[in-house]
C-alpha cells in the first residue's frame, strides 16, 4: 500500500504541475487523452524509488486537474514562474502547504501527444515559526510517459494499473 500511495503521490506531484503561472500567462503542457505508460523515480536521500505504471487520461480529467492545480498554487505560493522555450518548460516556485515551505524547480520536454519527461527537484522545509519540527526533504521526482493508444481498456479515467497488477485510483 506505501509502494502506490507514494507513486500516488509522485503523478500528482507531476500533474500538479500542469497549471496556468500568475503573471505570464504561459501554459503548461497537457497530456494527450488515452492510455500512458509512466515510469517514475523519487529521491528522497536515501536512494531511487522505481515505480511503473500504466494511467488513463481524458480530457476532462486533464482540464479539471489543471484547473485545480491552478487555484491551489494561486492560493498558496508567493512565486511560480513559468518559462516555456522550444519544447521545453521550466517552473521555479516558492510555495507554502500545511505550514511546510516548498521551493522547487520543474523542468519538462517532449510534445506530451506522444511522449513527455519531467523532472522536479524539490525541497520542503518546516516553517521558521515552528519548533517541533525541524524535517528539510529534498526530493527528486523523474517520470518519462509513453502514449501508448485511445483505449484506455478496462480502466477508467484516473486509474492507474500498477506494476504488480492493482487498479488504484490517481485521479
């Protein structure tokens, strides 16, 4: 169960991601709708942890996490910057969740129609108010996706199939 709600918790890390900035009004790439073939890694210091994946995404889905993603870096960062040059995308932001600071720095390249790669590096600190805690992470994420069709099979939009055969829902 940690080994899926960690990669939970990676896709979302990187379909968060997909959002409008605040000041320039420059997009992010969204996937292509379909079955996607994901391969992620995250560091967190004490080595890579590998995961694969397979996701169905449409449309709605796409628009609805961009949408929401949006609102909440809106809501909680006081700098998220993105630049897109060519065919790739970089965002640097400053933001604050749950009373920890998040600065980070995303960069992305491929079309996303038929493969993407992105990487976050990332590190997560506790507010300076707060003395109980004293935790810095610095944690790098990889994904590489892979279009793989239209038809997402038996999985519904937002479920993922993972490696070991478990349906779970990212989405």
């Amino acid at each position: 169960m940690l080994k899926i709600r960690q990669a939970s918790t990676a896709l979302f890390a990187l379909t968060a991601i997909s959002t409008a900035p605040f000041a320039n009004e420059v997009t992010l790439p969204e996937r292509k709708a379909g079955l996607w073939e994901l391969k992620t890694s995250m560091d967190e210091g004490a080595g890579p942890r590998e995961n694969a994946m397979k996701l169905c995404i449409d449309a709605t889905m796409e628009a609805t996490t961009v949408k929401t993603s949006f609102n909440e870096h809106k809501a909680n960062c006081e700098k998220y910057e993105v630049v897109r040059l060519s065919d790739a995308t970089t965002v640097d932001m400053s933001c604050k969740f749950n009373n920890r600071h998040v600065t980070g720095k995303t960069e992305m390249s491929g079309d996303f129609k038929s493969a993407f790669k992105v990487r976050i590096e990332s590190t997560t600190s506790d507010d300076a108010a707060n003395e109980t805690r004293t935790v810095t992470v610095h944690r790098v994420i990889t994904q590489e996706g892979t279009y793989i069709g239209e038809s997402c099979g038996d999985l519904a939009p937002g479920q993922a199939l993972t490696a070991d055969g478990q349906k779970v829902l990212v989405q």
